[in-house]
C-alpha cells in the first residue's frame, strides 16, 4: 500500500508535469518503449519438456492485453508494448525465440482459462491475477508484480472516494475480472459489465456509470493518458491482485522454469529495465519482484 502511494505520487507528478509542459501522454507517448531482452543463443532443454519442444519450434503465442496502457497495449503498428508485454518478450528469449517470433494475440478477461486450456496460447501474461479458483483450471508462475484494485472517477467527482461511497450505483468493470466480482459481493455495486476496460470509458464520461474499477495500474494508465478527464479515487487500493503467467495446468516443469526465469530476471537487471521502459514511465519507482509462489 506504501509504495503504491510512492508510486501515486509519482503518478500525479508526472501528470502533472505533463500539463505544465503542455504536453499529453495521448497517442502512446508514455509506456510504450522496449527493453529489447536478450535472446539465448541455441538453449538446450530435457527432452519432451514445453521449454524444449518451443525452442525447437522457435516460436511462442502468447496472451495479453491489447488495450491497457502501461501492461499491454496494441500499438499502431499492431506490436503490443507493456510491462506484460516485456516479461512475455524476456521469456520467449530464455527459450531463444526473438521478438519478432512471438505471436501475440489478445486474451481479456474472461476467455484466458479457456485460452489457456483450448491450447490457443502457450501461456499469458495479461494482468493476471493469481486466485485460487483460477488455479482449478489453469496453472501460475509467480507473483511477478502486485497491484491492488482501485476505482477511477470523472475528474469533477466529489462522492466517491472509498468502494463503500459505490453501493448501489453503477459501477463498469470487466466480466469475468476479480474487480468485478469484489465490487459487487463485497461493496454492493451495481455493475455494468463490458468485455474489456477501454470499454468502459465511454461509459463512464457520459455519466452512464459512477466509476470504473480494476487494478490500481491498469487505471493509473487510464489517468495517464486523459489527465484532464480521469482520476484516481483514492491513493488506496482494496484488494490484492498478485499477477501471475498462467499456463496449461500439470505443467509444473515449466512454471518451475519461468519462476527460475523470473527469479534471474529480478536479479540480472532485466526486470527492471522492463518496468523503466514501459510502465516505469508513469509509475517511477521500480517494483520488486514479490515472493515467487512455488506451489
Ligand atoms: N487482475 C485482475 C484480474 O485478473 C483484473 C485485471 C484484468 O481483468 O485483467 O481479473
């Protein structure tokens, strides 16, 4: 909570320095660089393992987000680019397969299980968090980051700043979301469901809905970009959203292998340059990567 409020403040200064400059973030100008990560020179993996069976293929589908600035986002010339989007990158080069051998394709919300287990993905790094009742059908590596849920508001709202002040009012989140589900069983909202968060935009500057709620991160990219119409409700997020690579269930060699990967990651810099060069951009101060869960 602490170091999100680190981060908020960061947030806001860089907002707020972007006004001042005249400048806007509109059009992709913030969290969406690359941290180029290096690419393994022929890996070796243990036969019929996944590591070994897309190496030899040399090339990986991965899910993510197409429309979240800062995680995941589909830039103009179809790439995504992403916090998400790097760690994707810097997997597929511990296997050895570039960049330009991913295969990208968008998982929202409520189809990643079935993404998932349908084969369609090799795995999916889309602001994913990790629960229990996800676990019954697909399998995490991870944590390797930790947002919390928030609320976001027109910018001239005075009402909402808690998730107590949205019981009974309309509040747009995404079907199949852990936001959606606490906000309802847990606050009482009235929710207007979309199929993704950009969705819920319109919605929401219309006044058809009081607030949208997700991920502290998610929105904090929302704000970003339209500073003059958006706001953060609160410093404060209600929940914890540990995120994590969901992949086929049973795999377990290969979740233990993207945890090792993750692990070296956080400790050879490419963790960090991945933030700096993506989300970092609007959230300066650099995550630690949280406690892998080896479960
Ligand atoms: N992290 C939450 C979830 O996995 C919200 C973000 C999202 O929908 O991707 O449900």
């Amino acid at each position: 909570m602490k170091a999100f409020m680190t981060r908020r403040k960061s947030l806001l200064i860089a907002a707020s320095a972007a006004v001042a400059l005249g400048l806007s973030a509109c059009g992709g100008g913030s969290g969406g660089s690359s941290s180029a990560p290096p690419v393994a020179e022929k890996p070796s993996f243990a036969a019929d393992t996944t590591m070994a069976k897309l190496a030899s293929a040399g090339k990986i589908t991965i899910g993510s987000k197409f429309d979240q600035p800062l995680f995941g986002q589909k830039g103009l010339d179809g790439k995504p680019v992403g916090f998400d989007v790097e760690i994707g990158k810097a997997i597929a080069g511990k296997l050895g397969i570039p960049a330009d051998k991913i295969e990208w394709v968008e998982t929202v919300s409520a189809n990643r299980e079935e993404f998932i287990k349908q084969g369609k993905v090799d795995i999916i790094v889309a602001t994913y968090t990790i629960t229990d009742k996800r676990k019954n059908e697909v399998d995490f590596a991870g944590p390797y980051y930790e947002a919390g849920q928030a609320l976001m508001v027109n910018k001239d709202n005075t009402t909402i700043t808690k998730p107590e002040d949205v019981k009974g009012k309309k509040v747009c989140s995404v079907t199949g979301s852990t936001p959606a589900s606490t906000i309802v069983e847990k606050y009482g909202a009235v929710l207007v469901p979309a199929a993704t968060y950009s969705a819920c935009l319109e919605p929401l500057r219309n006044k058809q809905v009081e607030a949208i709620t997700t991920d502290n991160v998610i929105l904090a990219g929302f704000v970003d970009k339209e500073p003059e119409a958006f706001k953060l409700a609160s410093d404060q997020t209600f929940t914890k959203e540990p995120y994590g690579i969901g992949l086929k269930k049973g795999d377990t060699a290969f979740r233990s292998w993207i945890n090792d990967q993750l692990e070296a990651f956080a400790k050879d810099g490419t963790y960090k340059k991945a933030w700096e060069a993506t989300a970092g951009k609007v959230i300066k101060t650099v995550p630690e990567l949280p406690a892998i869960n080896r479960y």
